[in-house]
C-alpha cells in the first residue's frame, strides 16, 4: 500500500514545530514525550484533567482491544495517530474539537466505529486501511486535506458540512454508495475514484476547484461549478449524462473518456478550454452538442467515438492539432475543413474522419502543406486513437486496479491524458 507520504510527514513536522511553541502554561503532565506511544486505556486516561494536550500523540498496538476512548480533552497541539491496533473496534474523542496538525487512522482491521462528534478544525485528515469500520462521527467545518482509501463506509456524512479544502481524495471504498458534499472550493484536487460500483457523487455548491477527476462513479452533479484552473477529468464511468450547464472556463484539459453509457456532455457556458479537449470511447455518445459556445482551445482538439453530430458552432481557435474521428457515415467535416483552412487549427496536423471518408492535412515550416482525402486514416490520426485507447485501456473489463491507499495526484494524471494532444502538435 502507498500512501501520499509526502503530506503525511509535512503535517507530522509542521504539529511538531507548532508544539514546540506552545505556551508555557500547559502542565507537563499534558506534554506528550516525541517517543511516547499509547498501548493501553490506562495510558489515555491520565490525560483525562488535560484541557490542551501539546505534542504528537500516538496509540497503537494489540493490548488495546474492544473500546478505546479520549476523554475531556478539547484540544491537541499536534497530531493523533491511531496506527495498527489491530483488536480495537471502537475509539472515541468526543470534546475534541481542534486538532493543529492530522488525524490519522490507519490499519485498524477490527475498528467498526470512530467518534469526534465536537471536532471542528483539524489541519489532515488521513484515514487509510479500516476494512471493518461503519461510521466515522465529526461536525467537522475545517480541514485542508482529506483522505480516505479502503474504508467498509458506504458513506462520508461526518464530513459533509465541509465547505473548503486544499486536497479531498476518496478512493478505494468498495460500499461507498454516495458523497453528497457542500464543498464550495478545491484549491489543490478534488479526486473521486475506485469506489463503489453505483456511487452518486454530487458537489451541487461547488463554485470552483482546481484539478476535479472522477473515476467509476454512477452519477456526477455539480449544479454551481464555475470554473476549474487546472484539469477537468471524467474517465472509466458509468455516468448516463453529464450537466455542466453553469462551467464557464477549464484551465488545463476537459478529458470524457471511456463512460461507456453517457448518451449527453452538456457544457452550455463554456466558452474557453485551456488545454485540450478530448473525448474518446463513450460509446453511446450519438450527439456532442452542448458545446455551442465553446470559442477556443488551448491544445489539441480530439474526438474519437461513434458519435453523428459533432456541434462546435462558435469554435474559433484550436491552438493544438485536431484529430476527429468517427464511426459514423452521417458525420460531416466540413465545418472543422472551414476552421482549418481559415487558420483557426494552428497545429500542424489536421485529420477529420468519418465512416466513409477521410481528410488529413500536415503542415510544414519548409514545404508548404500536403494533404489527401482517402478512405483510411493518416499517421497522426492512428496515434492519437492509440494513445487515446492506452490511456483507458483499463475500461473494457471496468477493472478498479489502483491499490487502496494508493493516491495520484490529479494534475499527474491528467497529465498523461494531455499526452494525447502533444502527439498532435
């Protein structure tokens, strides 16, 4: 199992520096040693007259079994780990209601319950490897980063009254049926993946968010969102519709790839893509119609599918090459061969295909251009639909094949997609 190891020591270090500048007036019965490790409920309980606890408190290990339990304390200056005790079912800190560095859970086979019904504040939350656990209880308002991986819930209500975070990732949660969030910023990524088989995701309050990917959900809303900086990810889902109807602007690359049972992408109010635009293998996706007001491409533009309507009426600039291709006879590419010739497709290859003929042009600095007009595809076109199917070769047989825990940046994987347009430049 991987885990994002990076943010996790980040935390650990910033609780530690933040403990080491704590007042004065704590008792130091309520200072916890940097070696000091919790086995046992007795151990907790001689924390019971601790208002404010200072430093990394850990608890761990086999001797504590059935139920474990924080009692009184309301703050702690650092982290609390709960790691590996593996006979423990059940751990509550219910007047805790801040915690300056992470909240770790981890490893914790027999844990069915979790309880901070007063936390409010807590800078990470880490909760990776909980096979048994059934609830997790918190009013939580606060947080930068969220984690959870390989966890039995079938749904995160103790996290919905969250607004804004830096980092909110969700994977590997087998009975996770819905997230029904009130998110209404992500400043760093947004993932949702390998959850689930039906898992209804909505982020209805969601204005704006920097990197968004969904991966094998069964439905996505996200009613208010505006804009996203960076990459705008839909792969591998089940999803019947996708309605973006308030998205003005994407940043880095929209991908909607292999959601083998989309039959519409409304994107009314988008007017501008900062990277590229691919949309490949959604199968029953007849109809790319809702993107009449899409003006400019910052990349490649790239559409590979069935589909017989490909509607980009107030397109104007495509900075990268375009590769469009379908199986359908019905398709024309006249509109694209009018915005190619007018010198809105600045890239140097140029490919439209449809089930009867095809065109491709490429550019040259030193001769010109060539081109032909034939009933199979150019180089360029192949590659693009190849590295297109590489990219979710994983979708034919629907596998979850990430490990549990296992966290990829968004912007990373995104990344790869865009790998896409490059062969187009």
């Amino acid at each position: 199992m991987q885990i994002k190891t990076g943010l996790a020591t980040g935390v650990l270090l910033s609780a530690t520096a933040l403990a080491a500048n704590s007042t004065s007036s704590i008792p130091s019965s309520c200072s916890i040693k940097s070696d000091a490790t919790i086995s046992a409920q007795a151990d907790l309980d001689k924390y019971s007259g601790c208002q404010t606890l200072v430093g990394n408190l850990t608890i761990s290990g086999d001797s504590l079994s059935g139920s474990a339990s924080l009692a009184n304390v309301e703050e702690i200056d650092g982290s609390l780990s709960v790691f590996n005790a593996t006979e423990l079912q059940s751990f509550s800190a219910d007047k805790l209601s801040k915690i300056s560095g992470s909240l770790s859970m981890q490893q914790l086979t027999r844990l069915e319950s979790a309880s901070f019904g007063s936390l409010q504040e807590v800078d990470s939350i880490i909760f990776v490897t909980l096979p048994a656990i059934n609830s997790i209880a918190s009013n939580l308002k606060s947080v930068n980063y969220l984690l959870m991986a390989d966890t039995n819930l079938e749904s995160i209500d103790g996290f919905n009254a969250l607004e804004n975070v830096q980092q909110f990732n969700v994977n590997n949660n087998k009975n996770l049926a819905q997230i029904n969030s009130q998110l209404k910023t992500v400043s760093d990524s947004l993932e949702v993946s390998f959850n689930g088989n039906n898992a209804d995701v909505k982020f209805d309050n969601l204005k704006w968010a920097n990197n968004i990917t969904l991966r094998d959900v069964s439905s996505a809303s996200f009613q208010n969102l505006q804009s996203v900086n960076a990459s705008l990810g839909f792969i591998n889902n089940s999803i019947e519709s996708l309605n973006l109807t308030k998205l003005g602007s994407v940043g880095g690359t929209l991908s909607i790839i292999s959601n083998e049972d989309l039959t519409e992408a409304i994107f009314s109010n988008l007017t501008q893509i900062g990277g590229a635009l691919l949309i490949a293998n959604n199968t029953k996706l007849a109809q790319i119609d809702g993107f009449s007001k899409l003006q400019s491409v910052g990349s490649a533009l790239n559409v590979i599918g069935n589909f017989s309507d490909l509607e980009l009426t107030s397109l104007k600039s495509v900075k990268g090459g375009c590769d469009v291709e379908t199986k359908s006879s019905n398709y024309t590419c006249d509109s694209l061969k009018k915005l190619q010739s007018n010198g809105g497709i600045q890239g140097d290859a140029f490919v439209c295909k449809n089930g009867a003929t095809s065109t491709s042009i490429k550019l040259s600095s030193t001769s010109g251009s060539s081109s032909s007009t034939d009933d199979s595809s150019s180089s360029s076109g192949a590659k693009a639909a190849t590295a297109t199917d590489s990219s979710s070769s994983s979708s034919s047989s629907k596998s979850k094949g990430a490990a549990a825990g296992q966290v990829v940046p968004a912007s990373s994987f995104m990344g790869a997609i865009a790998a896409v347009a490059v062969a187009l430049l």
